[in-house]
C-alpha cells in the first residue's frame, strides 16, 4: 500500500473491495487506527455470529462479512444464492422464482413462518437470563480478578490465550444475539406504521426497559447516598472509602462490575474506567440521589403506552400492547448484550496485554507500549516465550502505518452500488423481516442530507427525546476519550454521535446533541432512560455550536439554540 499526503489530507493507491458485493464503511464503531487483535476478532466474530442468528430467524441471508481496508472496516451482507460474483440483482421473477425452488431458501421461508409465530427472540432472552448472562458475568470476573502482575511470563502467556478465546466467544455471542434483541422492536414499528402511530411516541413506551444502561449511574447514587449521609466531600476514590465502611464495600462492587470494562471507544487501545478514576469521583459526586430515580423511567414509559393507546383502535390494542411488552423484554438484553459481551472481555484483554507490554518494554522487545497494540495476541505470548519475531524495530513501522491510516478519507461504498432486494417477492415471512431490518436500520442512524448552509438559515434541529428544555454549556467533543476529560457536571454534550462507552459521562450530563442517530440509536436510548433532553440527527451540530458556547436544547420542537458565546 502506498500512501501520500496531498493538501492535508492522505490518499492511498487504491480503495479496492476485499471480496465480491458492496461493502459499506462503518463509522460507529472504530478509529482507522484500531488495534491488530481487535481487527482479528471482528473479522471472525461478526461473520460466525450473524451466520447463527441468521438461521435462527429465518432470514434471506447467509451472515454479515467484515473485513478492514486501509483501516476502516467495511461490512457486506452475504444473501444466501450468487454471494460469490459482482452480478447485477435478478429481476423479481428470478428471485420469486429461485426463493420457491433453492432447497435453502426454501427451508428458511419455513423457518421464518416459525420464527415469527413462535416469537423465537423470547427463547433467546430466556437463555440469556438462564444460561449466557451467568456465565459471562462470571468469567469476566474471574478473568479480570487475575494479578496478571504475579504471573510468571508463561503464565501470563497463556493467560493472555485465555483471555483471547473469551473474547471471541463473546463476540460470537454478541452478534448472534443481535438478530434477537432488534426482531421485536421491528414488528412494533411494523406494527406502527401500519397505525399511522407517532414513531418517537412508540419508542418513548421503551423507556425504563433498559436498566444495563442505567446501572452504573444507579450504583454512583448508591455511593453518593453514603456521601451525603456523611456530608463528606471526597476527592478521590480512598476519600470516598473513608466516608463509611458501606460507603467503601458499595465502591468496591462498583469497581468489581464495571472497573474493567473499556469505557472510552471499542478498541484496545481505549481506557477501562478503573484507569481514570478521576470520571470515577465525578460521577458518583454528581449522581442523582433523588428517591425516585429509579422508578423515573420506567413511570415514563408506561405513561407513553397509555397516551399511545389512547389513539390505538380499539380492537388493536391488545396486539400493540403484546408487542411493546416484547420490544421492552429485548430492549433490556439489547443494551446490556455490549457492556458484557464486548466492553468487559476487552477490558480483561486490555489488563493482560498492557502487562505484556510493561515486561516486552523492559526487556527491549518493543520500543513503546502503544506497539503492542500492532502484534497479534499469538505473536504477543510468543514474544513473552522468547521468540525474535517481530522485531522492534518491525512493531514500529505497523504502529507507524496505522497511524497514518487514520488521515485517509475514505470512500462510503466499495465494490458495485448497493441496489434494494425485490423483498416483496420473498416467500414465508422473510419479507415482513426484511422489512422489519431496514426499517430498523433506518431509525438507528437515520441519514440527513439537510446540508450544512440550508441548517445555519433554518436553525439547528434533529429528532428529539424527552419532555423538557435545558440551558448548559456545549462541550462539542470527538469521541467519549475527550468527553470524559472535559464535560463537567450539567454540561451539554455536542458530538458525532454516542455509543455505550459514553454513559459514564452522559450520567452527569444536561443534555446531548449528535450530528447522526436515529429513533434507535445508542443517544435516544441513554437520554430515554436518564431522563436528560436529547437532540439527535442534527445537520451542523459540530460546526455551527461553538465549544464552550451557552446552549438550549428543546426536544419536544427538536432544536437547538445557541443562546452566548460562553
């Protein structure tokens, strides 16, 4: 790969497909400049894990392929018959025609019909309370309570194998679980439309469904509880144990659950909560201690299921009810599935390696942690075994690369166009589901063409969550790295968008703004259970709202006003 630099920016050679079909950039979940191991683990784990929950729901496709160019990750979705060739979608009869004859698809129209009827993503939700959820936790536990720091190198070696395989076992699990946890709210807001029901209304009956979300902040009140029964002032964390011994016990099970989970990004490279404990003290220190925090959400959302009904037909009602009672069932494992599957195996992974790293360091293997980062976890234990292979000097050119890496402007689609499947032709209920996707595809990040000289003459307006306006100061930041080293308590977060490593820092937050996001995306799903006023898929957001500057946020219009400079 050659790369060169041209007006500010880098280009490289070519942007090539990494394989048949159109594969789009993913801008949700990495930096280009993403970890080797990381890299190696979404690349197997996405496409084992949706092969599953494919088959499991009936679905017309075979998985979900992700592969990195240049260092963006691109994904393409892999239908069940002509995956293998850059050829121009058959016409609808083809398709009619091939979907009734294809022994596969045939037996997935069958099993769509069965998946629907039998509403299979309750089985899934069962299992997960029963069986994954347990153990998970567990494991996440045991693993991250290992003194990596005594282990022989051997034994750190094969802790660190350890730690790999569950990763990518979470990860697998991860990703089969999300054919499960979205199925329901689809036929809701299937359901809805064909109601000609309000879509931000339908989601606002979800609110307090989500309790993964909520929990650290529920814990931080806990402490602050202690806090101010004390009416103590504590400064760091050995401050806070001071104030009471349950005061110390409800830290130290705090730190337990969530001290190693990756809390600023998705990668490796990103910071677990235990190694800022700074955010830590702030978060409990400003955490919401009122006695009905708990109840908050969960009174919002049944109060949004009565105004709904009031405009249901009489005979529908009871369909509508029975579906917002599965969509808030799986909104829950929805949101806790990241935290446990993804953030807090990494997070284990993220301990042993910067050990790895430490002892590599000292005897000279690699010239700076940040090159770890650049070995495979295989070729990490081997170094610890003594091997020779890479060198230094060779982890710092792929550290040198992928920092670079980061300066490309990357294109949206490689490979041919993306063309729209005839899926009203789909036999079973594979074309209900296909629909189902895209629509919830479209309100997780709905995309807004509105440009940015057409937002500063007709002012800053998205998607709004919540019932209430708020003032605060805008703290406009690139990703929950920054937001966690600069928002202060009641500040207003401006940013691209959020994901679950930002609820730390939403807790003690005003208000959010992001330039993307939809009815379903991470942002509405925080602000709907915190009770903080949301603005989301706001064209402008990062230009036109000054950092620093005064700001009111209004949901219910679903604007947002620079009132000062600041």
């Amino acid at each position: 790969m050659g790369i060169s630099m041209s007006g500010g920016s880098s280009t490289v050679d070519a942007w090539e497909a990494p394989g048949p079909g159109t594969w789009t950039l993913d801008t949700a979940h990495f930096e280009p400049s993403v970890s080797r191991p990381v890299r190696d683990v979404m690349e197997a784990a996405m496409s084992i894990g949706l092969t599953q929950g494919f088959e499991l729901a009936g679905a017309p496709l075979r998985r979900l392929d992700a592969r990195f160019v240049h260092g963006h990750m691109y994904t393409r979705m892999v239908p069940l018959f002509g995956a293998g060739r850059d050829l121009p979608p058959p016409p609808a009869r083809v398709v009619w025609l091939v979907t009734r004859l294809h022994p596969e698809f045939r037996r997935r129209a069958r099993r769509s019909v069965d998946a629907l009827a039998s509403r299979y993503w309750m089985d899934e939700l069962a299992r997960w309370e029963r069986e994954w959820k347990p153990k998970l936790r567990a494991t996440n536990r045991r693993l991250g309570d290992v003194p990596v720091g005594a282990l022989s190198a051997r034994e750190l070696g094969r802790h660190l194998a350890s730690v790999l395989d569950h990763v990518n076992e979470s990860h697998v699990l991860h990703f089969r679980l999300h054919t499960s946890d979205l199925a329901p709210i689809a036929q809701l807001l299937l359901k809805a439309r064909e109601l000609d029901l309000d879509e931000a209304a339908v989601m606002s009956t979800l609110a307090g469904a989500s309790p993964a979300t909520s929990a650290p902040a529920v814990a931080a009140a806990a402490i602050a509880v202690e806090i101010e029964a004390a009416q103590a002032s504590p400064a760091s964390l050995d401050e806070i144990r001071a104030v009471s011994d349950r005061a110390a016990a409800l830290l130290d099970e705090y730190l337990a659950e969530f001290g190693n989970r990756i809390s600023t990004g998705y990668d490796l490279r990103d910071r677990t909560l235990a190694e800022i404990p700074e955010v830590i003290v702030t978060t409990i220190v400003a955490a919401d201690t009122s006695a009905d925090r708990a109840d908050a959400a969960e009174s919002r959302g049944a109060a949004a299921l009565d105004g709904l009904l009031a405009g249901v037909p009489e005979t529908e009602r009871a369909e509508v009810v029975s579906l917002v009672e599965d969509a808030r069932a799986l909104y829950g494992l929805r949101d806790e599935n990241g935290p446990l599957t993804v953030q807090w195996p990494l997070g284990v992974l993220r301990k042993a390696l910067l050990e790895a790293a430490r002892r590599l360091l000292d005897a000279g293997r690699i010239h700076e942690v940040e090159h770890v980062f650049d070995a495979s976890i295989e070729e990490t234990v081997a170094m610890l075994d003594g091997a020779d292979v890479p060198s230094a000097d060779d982890l710092a050119e792929r550290c040198a690369a992928r920092r670079r890496l980061a300066d490309l402007d990357p294109p949206t689609v490689l490979g041919p166009p993306a063309v729209d499947p005839p899926i009203e032709v789909l036999p079973g209920e594979m074309g209900r589901m296909m629909r189902g996707v895209m629509l919830v595809m479209e309100l997780l990040e709905r995309e807004d063409h509105v440009t940015v000289d057409v937002a500063r003459s007709t002012g800053l307006s998205g998607v709004g969550i919540g019932q209430r306006a708020v003032r605060g100061v805008a703290r406009v930041v690139a990703d929950a790295n920054e937001a966690f080293d600069r928002v202060e308590p009641g500040d207003i977060i401006v940013t691209r968008l959020t994901v679950p490593t930002f609820n730390s820092v939403l807790a003690m937050a005003g208000g959010v703004v992001t330039l993307g996001g939809g009815l379903l995306s991470h942002t509405a799903v925080i602000a709907r259970e915190l009770g903080i006023p949301a603005i989301v898929g706001v064209p402008g957001a990062l230009t036109e709202i000054p950092d620093g500057s005064e700001i009111e946020i209004d949901p219910v219009a679903g604007t947002v006003t620079v009132v000062g400079d600041g």
